[in-house]
C-alpha cells in the first residue's frame, strides 16, 4: 500500500502537479525518524488504557467506574510531565523522547509484574495506580516533545503536509495497535486467563515501544555527531 501510494505521488509530481505529500520530506532525518518513533509509540501504547479497562472489568470483575479510575493519577501526571516537558525540550532534545520511552517500559513492566502476582494472588490491582502513572508521566514526555523536534527542521512550505504526515502515523498506529494488541490478548485469554491475556499483550506492547527507543536512540546518536 504505502509503495503504490509513493509511485502515486511521484507520478503526480511528473506530471508538474503538486503532489498530496511531497516525499522530499522525508528526506529530513530528523523528520522520518520522529515520524517513525510516534507511529511505533502510538502503536504500543494507546491499546494500554483499552487494555486495563477490560482487564478490571472482564477479568476482575470491577465497574466501568472503578476501570477509569485506575487510570487517574496516570493522566494527572501526563498533563503535568507534557508541561514540564515543554519547558526543557530544546535544551535536552531528543534524550527527553527517549528518556520518556524508558520512562514507560518501566510502567509495562511494572504492570506486567503486577499482574503475574495477582495471578498468583499475591497483592492488589490498585498497584497499578502507581505502575500506571509511569506510562502517564512517559505520555507528556514523549508526545509533544517528539512533535516538536520533528518538525523543528522542516522547511516552511512544508509546514501543512508535515503536520499531516505525523497525525496520519498517530492515526494508523493507533488503529493497527488497538486491533493487534486486542486480538493478542483474546485470543491468549480463549486459552489461558485474562491475567495471562494482559501479561502477552503489554509484552507485545513492551517491544514495539522498545523499537521505538531504539529509533531515537539513532537520533540522539545523529545529532550529536551533527554538533560534535
């Protein structure tokens, strides 16, 4: 799909019209590479919330109410970090996505490791009030600052289509993400148990946010070799 779509565009460009997106942007390193980050981030993480909330009520038993809440102090804590994030982010660049990436494979895991003990039934599902505001917190830092720097270089005149681009790979990996990693977790949940449904799928979850550290890892190493 995504090769006829460029055959698409640069045919259209042939033919001297102005093509939909055009694809000398992503020429743009910084551009591409924080494109490809937020599509693998938004692919991992927007199923988490979908994820926990039919675990507590499917799985635990608990309401729709108490299902929202859990997510509470998770997305008091992404306002504030978004916040705080925005103040910093031209001084510490593109280490702030990546530190906000670590930030949030800490709460998978910790969720993760919360699960297996409930499992075993050995604790509480409200720890994941805690576990959960790790992902929170890692919302503000990666979003808006990967925004940010990815379009820092961009040139004005591609200023429309380069917003477009990184809302379409928010989009699609939100819509990718929500069908794979719910799948994911049914399906292990038609075999097993719901616990085990949630541990296989923030592990999916885990991995593809992994590939999206390493994405900007690359550009961390880019930019430095850029100002050494």
């Amino acid at each position: 799909m995504i090769w006829v779509w460029t055959r698409w565009e640069r045919r259209y460009a042939r033919l001297g019209r102005p093509p939909m997106v055009d694809l000398d942007l992503f020429r743009i390193r910084s551009f591409s590479n924080g494109s490809i980050i937020i599509t693998l981030y938004f692919l991992g993480v927007t199923s988490v919330w979908v994820l926990v909330a039919m675990y507590m009520q499917q799985g635990l038993g608990h309401s729709a109410l108490a299902a929202g809440m859990i997510g509470l102090p998770a997305a008091l804590l992404s306002a504030v970090s978004a916040d705080v994030s925005g103040r910093f982010v031209f001084q510490i660049g593109r280490r702030l996505v990546v530190w906000g990436i670590v930030t949030c494979l800490v709460g998978l895991i910790a969720t993760i490791a919360v699960v297996l003990l409930l499992s075993q039934g050995i604790g509480s599902e409200w720890w994941m009030l805690l576990t959960l505001a790790f992902i929170g917190t890692a919302q503000g830092m990666v979003i808006s600052p990967n925004q940010t720097l990815t379009l820092q270089e961009v040139p004005l005149k591609y200023a429309g289509s380069s917003g477009g681009v990184l809302q379409t790979g928010q989009r699609i990996g939100t819509s990718m993400g929500l069908a794979i990693m719910t799948a994911l977790a049914f399906s292990i949940t038609a075999v097993s148990s719901w616990h085990m449904g949630m541990v296989g799928a923030f592990a999916a979850i885990a991995v593809v946010v992994t590939l999206a550290g390493a994405v900007g890892l690359i550009e961390v190493r880019r930019g430095g070799r850029r100002r050494g």
